[in-house]
C-alpha cells in the first residue's frame, strides 16, 4: 500500500506541476495576443486616420492578426504534445534498455531434447520477498502427461511457468529436463523446445504463413504447408483454407481466437 500511495503522490505532484505550466503559458500567449492585436490593429487604424493607410491596409492587418493569435495557439498545444511525446519515448527507454542480468552460465550447453520428462525439486521463489510465492515444490511430469494448475489469483501459477522458461533464476532447488538443470543449458535451447499459449494469444500483423515460420525461419517451403492442416478444427474446409491462407495476406483482425491459439501453438 505504501508503494501505491507514493506512486500515487508522484503522479499527482507530477500533473499538478505541468498543469502549472500549461496555465502560464496560455496566460503569457493570450497576454502577448492581445498585445498583438491592440498594437497592430491600433497602429494601422491610426496610419489609416493620418491618411497614409487605406482601408484594406487595415482589413488585412486585422485579419493576419487574427490569425496570428489561431496559429500560436496550435503551435503551443503542437509543441506541448512533441515534448510529452519525448517524455514519453525517454521513459520508455529507461524501461526496455536496461542490462541484461540473467544470462547463461558461462559452461551452458544446448538442452539436449529426449523425452520431454520435467522435473521440480525442492523449487523455491519469493521474489526476494522471503515469504509467500513458492515454497518447496517437488514435482514431476511425465513425457506426454497433461497437467493443470488450479489456484486462486496470485498463487504464482505463472511464476511456475515462467520458471520453466527462465525468465527468472530459482532462489531455491532446481528444474530439470530430460535430467539436465535448466540453470546450465542455453536459453535459447531450451525456449526454442517449449512452446507458450497465453489467454490472449496475439499474432504478428503478418499473414497466416509468416507467423507459423516465426517459430522456425529456416524452416522450407513444404514443411510450412505440412503445418497448415494442423491449424483448425480437424474440418476439411479448414484444412483447405489453412493451406490456401498460408500463402496468402490474411490478417489477424480477419482472424477468429480460436483460431490464432491454433497459430500460437503450431
């Protein structure tokens, strides 16, 4: 709650204080507008009563005043918005170009693939916190078995998965593959064997073709369309469409869930 009610507060002071800005700069430029269109609006009526203005010298002063006065306007919000937008973009940076801390272990290989058998011994993870989160967890799949994981929400069911693929280091106990400690195999490897379908599977804004190679890009030509049928509900029409589809644009808006955690799995 503590950490809430701070990024909270700096939040509001944050708003508060370019709401200040804003405020003097629409009072500086309606000030400094005004000024405009008195000093020349006047200074031409005046030229215009000594005799060396006409009326149309006038008019049109008047009227590129006028607007003068529109265009500051949408040069200043213009301006607000490009540096919001760098703000935006240099915060963004400080989130996405942090250094890399897990990395492989400098003896890492690449996992070698067997059977498929997973295993949990005495897994361990808090997030630092030193309570919570998972605690001692032994378990093992076997090659084929079908497993799911029920709990309320923050049970760390996610933890356990993203675990699995390393995003993070286990503080305690270990996990295994094929009898190999995924803490000394290459990422990479042992990513390349896992394959995730989250609950709202999103799609390359590519065609159907190019999201089933991203998986494998070196993958050919013929072993893409042996994927196709794969991709649908065992119908023939969507077998059809899945191997016409994989040579054509289709896009993901065009695409149905079901259809995209099919893609996602393939």
């Amino acid at each position: 709650m503590a950490y809430a009610r701070e990024a909270i507060e700096e939040s509001r002071r944050t708003f508060r204080a370019e709401m200040r800005i804003f405020t003097i700069m629409d009072v500086a430029l309606v000030t400094l507008n005004g000024l405009l269109i008195v000093s020349v609006v006047g200074w031409a009526i005046w030229l215009w009563m000594q005799g060396t203005a006409s009326v149309g010298t006038v008019a049109a002063a008047s009227a590129l005043t006028l607007r003068l006065n529109g265009m500051t306007g949408w040069i200043m919000w213009a301006l607000t918005t490009f540096f919001r937008q760098l703000g935006v973009v240099a915060e963004g940076m400080e989130t996405i170009a942090q250094p890399i801390e897990l990395v492989d272990a400098p003896e890492a290989r690449p996992l070698a693939f067997r059977e498929g058998r997973i295993e949990l011994q005495g897994l361990s993870h808090h997030y630092g916190r030193g309570a919570g989160g998972l605690d001692r967890i032994d378990l093992t799949i076997a090659p084929g078995e079908k497993v799911g994981l029920i709990g309320r929400s923050g049970a760390d069911k996610s933890t356990l998965v993203k675990l699995l693929l390393r995003f993070y280091d286990a503080e305690q106990g270990r996990i295994l593959i094929d009898g190999q400690d995924i803490a000394h195999v290459t990422q990479a490897s042992l990513r390349r064997q896992i394959g995730m379908v989250q609950q709202d599977s999103a799609l390359l804004h590519r065609s159907v073709r190019d999201n089933i190679l991203y998986g494998r890009p070196e993958a050919s030509e013929a072993q893409m369309i042996e994927q196709c049928p794969k991709v649908g509900d065992g119908m023939i029409g969507w077998h059809i469409m899945a191997v016409f589809t994989c040579r054509d644009s289709r896009r993901e808006k065009d695409m149905p869930q079901a259809r995209r955690y099919d893609l996602a799995v393939h």
